[in-house]
C-alpha cells in the first residue's frame, strides 16, 4: 500500500477527496503534560501567576483544531462541527482529551491530535516559570471513526 500523500513521481501533493462521500467523522486523541505536585496544587487553586492554566490550554485547543490546515501541510479544511477538550489532573500530570467532530468527505484525525498537542503546549506555558520540569509527554489518537474504513480504536 503507498502513501496517499505521494504522486507517481514520489512528489507530495494534496489528496483529492472531491469524490469521498460526505459522512459524519469523529477523532479522539490525548496528551499528557507530566508535572510537579506543587504545580498540580497551584493549579487546583488557581494560584499560577499567569491565570487558569487549564481554561488557556482548553481554548488553545480549540483555537489550534481551526487552524489546522494552516499548520500542517496538506491538511484539508474541514468544516468542524464542534471541537472539546477534557483536561483531567492526575497525580503527576494533566491527560487532555480532544475530540473532533465533522461532516466531510475526509477524516479529523488531525484536528484532534492537533487540539491535544496545542493544549498541551499552552499549559506547558501558562507553567513554566513554577515549574522548569513540566514534560509533555506524548501526544497519541485513541479512535477515529466515519467514512469508508470505518472504526479504528488504539488497543490497549
């Protein structure tokens, strides 16, 4: 099976999905951001100097999904139907959930991993200056389902 994103010639070009059938299309994905237990607390307590650090990382989240043709190339504009963030504290870190929902002829499988890891980013920095530690740890999709291939669910 080639890649879909390569011409004959092995140039990059867009896909042409003009012929996919338009169908409703939903990506989760998740990142976590390792952190320190006194920055755990100062989040609990909306006591970082620079504000609600898990209200930022929800709206850059957001922000970030709508803007992911213009971050990664290739990427088709989507129409997105609506777009959550889910930032849970643990005891060593936050898990953020992103998922990303559309009606189109291709998949927002992007657009979500796009929202976790932008999320995460802006509360690595809305922490940064409390906590020089503070990781991201990883960004992975969880399920992607619509379209032609259906359902797929990470294992595990």
């Amino acid at each position: 099976m080639g890649l879909s994103h390569l011409d004959d010639k092995g140039a990059a070009h867009m896909v042409d999905v003009g012929d996919k059938p338009v169908t409703q299309r939903r990506a989760v994905a998740v990142a976590r951001v390792r952190l320190a237990p006194e920055t755990l607390a100062l989040i609990a307590q909306d006591g970082l100097p620079k504000g609600d650090a898990l209200a930022v990382a929800r709206i850059a989240g957001i922000m970030a999904a709508k803007k992911t043709p213009d971050l990664i190339p290739l990427c088709h504009p989507l129409p997105l139907s609506s777009v959550n963030l889910e930032l849970t504290p643990e005891t060593d870190g936050v898990l953020i959930q992103a998922e990303a929902r559309t009606n189109a002829s291709t998949g927002v499988e992007m657009e979500a991993m796009t929202a976790a890891s932008v999320a995460a980013l802006a509360l690595y920095d809305m922490v940064k200056g409390v906590d020089r530690g503070a990781e991201v740890q990883w960004v992975r999709l969880l399920l992607k389902e619509g379209g032609k291939s259906g359902l797929w669910r990470r294992e595990g």
